[in-house]
C-alpha cells in the first residue's frame, strides 16, 4: 500500500479517534467493571438466596402449624392410646422431617409415641414441664449425637377448655434441607447458610467445616434476622474469609438465608473482566488501524492519481487522463479534470497554430521593413544630395544677383536725389518704384543667402564678449527713427546686472532688428519696449507692441521661412516672410530659444534666449 500524506492525514485522524473512543470506553469500563461486578454477582447471589427461602418455607413452614393443630385437636384426648398412635404415624409418613412424635398425660405418661420403642415416662424432662405449664416450646437448633444431623424439637401443651390436659412433642430433622443445600453450587467457593431465628446453622454447604453452630454475630447473619433483604461487602465469616454476603429472610420461619462468597473470588472475576476489556480495546484499535487505512486509501488514492495528473499537466503533459473509476464526487472532480485537459489541449494547439502564423507573419514584416529602410536610406542620402546642391545654387546665385542690384539702388538713388540732373514727377515716380523694388529684391536675396548658407551648414558662429550697451547702440537709433516716422514711441529697459554678453554678437542683433523692425511695421499706433532681463542661465530679451497682433494657431507658423499670416499678408506690411525664420535659426544655434505670445488686434510679445555660457555651434 503506498502511503501519500494525505492518506497518512486521513489514518491518523480516524485511529484517533478511535483510539480516543475506545481509550475513554475502555478506562471507564476498568473504572466501573469491580462494581459491575460485584453487582452481577449479588443481584444473581439474592435471586438464589430468594429462591432456596422460597424453598425452605415451603419444606419447613407448615410443619408447625400442622403440630399446633394436631395438639388443640379434642379427639387426642378422648382417643384411645392405638388411636392416638395411629393419628401421629399419619402425620409423621406426611412430614418426613419429623423424626419422633410422643404423646404424653399431664403426669408425663407417654400415651402413644412413633416407632416401635417402649412407652416411658417423660415426667422428668424440661420441655414437658414446660408445655405442661402451657407455654410450647421451640428448642434450639442441636445436632443429633452419632449422625450429627441438625434438629429441633418441638413441645405443645395439648388444650382442653383452657385447661393443659397433656403434653405434644415432635422432634424435626433438617437433615434433607440440609442435604439440598449442600447440594447447592453456588459457583466458586461460595457457600450457602440457612440460620434458625437464634442465629444457629441449620444448613451449610460445607456443614463439616463450620467451626460452630451459632452464627447469629456474624453482620449479614444479623442483618437477615432482623428481615432485612440485601448485600454486605467485606465482613469476615465463619470460615474467617473476606466475604460479599447476599442474604433474604425465610419469613414464615423467622429464618435466613445467606450465600456468602470470597472477595478473592470477586476480585479474580473483575481481573478476568479486565483484561477481557483490555483485550476488545486492543482488538478494536487494531481494526480501527486496518479500517483507517483502508478508507484512507479508498479516499487518498483517487485524490493522490488527480495530485500526479495535475503535476503532470503543470509540467506541459496533455496526453494522459486521470484513471479514477469511482463516482463519487472524487469521481466527478476527475471527470471534469480530464474534459479540463482536453479543452486545455486544444487552446494549447490552437495557440501553437497561432503562434506560429504570427512569428510567419512577423517574419515576412521584418523583411518588408528592412527593405523600406533600405530605400529610405537611398532616399535620405539623395535628398541631401540634392538639398546641397540647391544651397549651393542658391548661394552662387543670390551672389550673382547682388552686385549688379547694388548697381541698381545706388543709380536710381543718386537719380532720385537729382545728382544726375533733372528728372520730371513722372520719371521720379517709377525711379522710386524701383528703388523699393530693387531694396525689396536685395532683402529677399540676402534671407535666401543667409538661409541657404544655414542649410548648407555653411554658418560659423563668432562668439566674443560686448556689452549689452554695445549691443543696444547698434540696434536701437534706426529702430527709433522708423518707429518716429510712423509716430510711435519706443522705449527699452535693461536689468541693472547685466553688464556683458558672451554671444555672436552680429546675428544677436540681426535678429533684434528682425523682431524691433517687425513690431514697429504690423504696429499703427502705441508703442514698441524693449526689455533685456536675465534668470539664472540665460538672458533674456523681449519686445512687446501695440500692434495686429496674431491669431493662436499661427503663432508658430510664423516661424517658418516663406510664411506670412493674417493682416501681414494683406497690402502696406510687405516683407520676405523669411526674418523670423532665420532669427529662430541663429537663436537655436547660440543654444537659445525664440517664440511668440500674442493677443489679435492688441499686439504681440516677441521673447528669445541667449544663454549665459557658451555652447558649441550644432
Ligand atoms: P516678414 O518679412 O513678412 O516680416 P517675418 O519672418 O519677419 O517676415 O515675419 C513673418 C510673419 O510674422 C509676418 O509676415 C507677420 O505675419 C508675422 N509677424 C511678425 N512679427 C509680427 C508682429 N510684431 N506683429 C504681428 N505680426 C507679426
């Protein structure tokens, strides 16, 4: 049989409890069993004294009576001695217990006596005078010399109108209830007493072995004499033994009767009931070892199978049900394991299935991929390819076409200022036109210049250290003259620290004529501030008007190249669309940042960074 821990659990609760059980039976049984005992054998012992009583009455109680009887019969008296003779042999052939009957006169003449033997005269005895005095006499119990057999005689006044007229006397064996008696086995060595009401032996089970015929001190002797019906336990009796004595009184004789039986005896029986139950305890825990171990293998194998299955199935085997036939719930439980294992089993295959098609899947993406990557790559280096061959145009171009718009601006300006002679209103008006035209066309040329020499890379910076004064000197009397002619006012503020910059100071100040120049054009009335402040890391500059303003949505647009947004498309805020592209340009290169706030119709705030250590150029 192969043990796993839960049968173990299940045999080692069931034994005890077993154990416990019967333990707890089997103590109290040890406990009680010497008074069970003890009563079993008392109840039967009383039962039996009862019975030989019963017996005894019935053999002994009506020999009295029926002497009593004859002694108050008036016929004794007037009989004739052969009649009297004949009328006490009728009554001893009917009482066998009677041994002698003598009929005597008041001088103790025998009238008539039993037996053959001589009449003779009884004068002298003290048990005539007695009854002859008119009181009867019952002797004690004595034992007949030579056959030693226990007797009682028996002495009655014969009555005639009150007057003692002669004298009865019976002499009564109790020879045969002696002999039944001793026939009696009460079981072990146990004995039988029957006492007369003086206490004497009347029969004994072992009559020869009584030491003496007056018993009448021994406790349950008493105790029966004075009509009590019971049990005593633990006086010594007459053969000087420990003994239990059961005892009932003969009433109609005044008699006893008590069985008497060693202690030992009991005690011997009680030792034979103890071990009986010793042995039924042992018995019953041995069968409750082998009954728990088979209903713990009953209950754990089954379990134990379903434990191994559900191991096997953790460690990816599918392939084998549990094989448990029972159909209890256990039964049940390994059925639905087994359906289990099945639905387990297929989601496993359809799973693998799908795994697979995904890994196929996935493969031929990554070959896809890989191929797209390919060509981006090719595109990507073309584009630069491509993109540095525009730069360079552009470059060689934008150069190509200042010189000879230089040429341009400056004769048309000397024109217009009349140093080349008189010109009339008309000519004046398109020398004019393409004056702006031409200054127009050199601002466009030099953002592409600047612009595509940024893309081309072609931009160095040229950092140095200025004061911020410096720096101001250069942007702000032109920034002021064309915000006078358009009759606004521009002012600026510096924060008291700051005192020089680390920066590239040309495009620094590009870009602050780029946004300063912006302000003033898409500002009509109001002012224009300029404020350079600084936080821990940067400095920072900001120019706020009281112009357009921008719409939120394009506030970032604004920064690329090309790109002009609400009112400033519209006539009379003509520009290049290019400045704040190229500002933001040649702030992010200074490692700085460039961006806009902005409310329609109520003006803009233009904030850049410069930050306070250099940075390498990107
Ligand atoms: P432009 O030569 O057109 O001024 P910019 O790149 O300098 O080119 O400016 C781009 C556009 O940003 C302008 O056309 C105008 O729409 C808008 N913008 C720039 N500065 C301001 C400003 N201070 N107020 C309103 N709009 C502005």
């Amino acid at each position: 049989m192969r043990f796993n821990r839960l049968s173990h659990q299940i045999l080692l609760v069931f034994v005890l409890v077993i154990i416990v059980c019967l333990g707890i039976s089997g103590w109290y049984m040890l406990q009680i069993s010497g008074n069970i005992v003890t009563r079993k054998i008392s109840e039967g012992d009383q039962n039996f004294a009862g019975r030989i009583a019963q017996e005894v009455a019935a053999e002994m109680a009506s020999v009295k009576p029926t002497l009593t009887l004859l002694a108050q019969t008036r016929g004794l008296r007037f009989m004739e001695a052969t009649e009297v003779k004949g009328e006490i042999d009728r009554v001893q052939k009917s009482f066998p217990e009677i041994t002698n009957i003598y009929v005597a006169d008041v001088e103790g003449k025998q009238i008539a006596r039993t037996g053959t033997e001589e009449l003779e005269s009884v004068s002298k005895i003290w048990s005539f005078q007695v009854a002859k005095g008119g009181d009867e006499l019952v002797s004690d119990i004595y034992l007949k010399p030579v056959t030693s057999e226990p007797m009682q005689t028996i002495t009655l006044p014969i009555m005639d109108s009150g007057a003692v007229v002669g004298v009865l006397s019976a002499d009564i064996s109790f020879q045969r209830v002696m002999c039944s008696v001793m026939d009696i086995d009460v079981g072990g060595n146990g004995n039988v007493v029957v006492v007369a009401d003086n206490g004497r032996v009347v029969a004994h089970t072992h009559m020869e072995q009584v030491p003496e015929l007056d018993l009448s001190r021994l406790s349950a002797v008493e105790a029966v004499l004075a009509g009590e019906e019971g049990t005593m336990k633990g006086y010594t009796d007459e053969l000087g033994r420990q003994v239990l004595g059961s005892y009932t009184p003969i009433r109609e004789l005044g008699w006893g009767v008590v069985i008497q039986r060693p202690l030992a005896d009991i005690d011997a029986e009680v030792g034979q009931l103890r071990t009986t139950i010793l042995w039924v305890t042992i018995a019953g825990v041995f069968l409750a070892v082998l009954a728990g171990a088979l209903v713990a293998r009953q209950i754990a194998k089954p379990i134990g199978q379903l434990a191994s299955a559900s191991e096997r199935v953790a460690q990816g085997d599918l392939s084998t049900p549990v094989d448990v036939k029972s159909s209890n719930e256990v039964g049940v439980l390994a059925h639905s394991f087994n359906q289990m294992i099945v639905s387990l089993k297929k989601s496993r295959d359809e799973l693998q299935q799908w795994g697979e098609e995904l890994e196929r899947r996935v493969h031929e993406r990554t070959a896809e991929l890989e191929q797209r990557s390919q060509e981006l790559a090719d595109t990507n280096v073309s584009l630069e390819e491509m993109s540095r061959h525009k730069s360079q145009f552009l470059a060689n171009m934008s150069h190509e076409l200042r010189t000879p718009l230089n040429s341009i601006i400056g004769y048309t300006k000397l024109m217009l200022d009349g140093l080349e002679g008189d010109i009339n209103e008309e000519q004046q008006k398109d020398l004019h036109t393409v004056y702006t035209n031409s200054k127009y066309l050199l601002e466009l040329i030099n953002g592409l210049l600047d612009l595509s020499k940024i893309e081309a890379g072609k931009v160095v910076l040229s950092y140095q250290t200025f004061s911020i004064s410096e720096l101001l000197a250069g942007v702000i009397p032109s920034m002021e003259q064309l915000a006078r002619e358009k009759g606004l006012t521009l002012t600026y503020s510096v924060a008291p620290d700051i005192d020089h910059l680390y920066a590239d100071k040309a495009k620094t100040k590009q870009v602050l004529i780029n946004i300063l120049g912006n302000a003033v054009k898409f500002t009509n009335e109001g002012s224009i501030k300029l404020d350079v402040a600084e936080s821990d890391g940067d400095f920072i500059f900001s120019v706020t008007d009281t112009g357009i303003g921008i719409k939120e949505k394009d506030l970032e647009a604004i920064f690329d190249s090309f790109r002009q947004v609400g009112p400033a498309q519209i006539a009379g805020y003509e520009g290049t669309g290019l400045g704040l592209a190229i500002s933001k340009q040649f702030v992010e290169m200074q490692g700085g940042r460039i961006w806009a706030d902005s409310e329609l119709g109520k003006g803009s705030t233009f904030t850049l960074t410069l930050p306070k250590k250099r940075v390498a150029s990107p």
